[in-house]
C-alpha cells in the first residue's frame, strides 16, 4: 500500500448518513429496483468502500467488488426480513 493510496473520503459516510435518513420514517417503501439499488448502496455499498483502506485493498481494483458485495448482502437482508418489515410498513421488495 502506497501512503497517498486507499485514503478513505468523507462521501461513504455521507451517502451512509442520506441512507440511514431515508430509512428513518415510518412507513418506508421502495418503488422501484432503481430507489433500491440507491439504498442498498447507501446502506451496505457504502461499508464495503469504507473497509477498503483498512484492508489495504488496491482502491481502484477493489472498490467496485467491494461495493457489489455490500449492496448483495444488504438485498439477502432485505429478503431475510421481508415479512417482518412488512408487518411494519417498511416494503424494499
């Protein structure tokens, strides 16, 4: 790892924080595979970017792996919790 490569920016926390604030009303629900590709980003996409630096992944081979695999296991939560989060107003499917 190079000094100046892998350096972690502020946008994955803020993308994470606009997530967690889209998430945060009562009864949420995505319209369309678009809105939740944007969540799932958001909400997981934005971990896997984050957890580059400390595993001094090469940034510019690993970050679109990295966000494709945060934004999957977040889509495997969704469907884990699919009808729990119904019963609560909250619809990503």
């Amino acid at each position: 790892l190079h000094r100046n490569e892998g350096a972690l920016t502020e946008q994955p926390f803020q993308d994470m924080i606009a997530g967690m604030k889209s998430d945060a009303v009562d009864g949420r629900t995505v319209e369309n595979i678009d809105e939740l590709e944007v969540y799932a980003y958001r909400v997981a996409g934005t971990v896997g970017l984050m957890l580059l630096p400390l595993l001094e992944a090469d940034m510019d081979r690993a970050r679109v792996p990295a966000i494709a695999l945060g934004k999957a296991i977040q889509l495997i939560n969704i469907l884990r919790d699919a009808a729990p989060d119904a019963a609560l107003g909250r619809v990503y499917l």
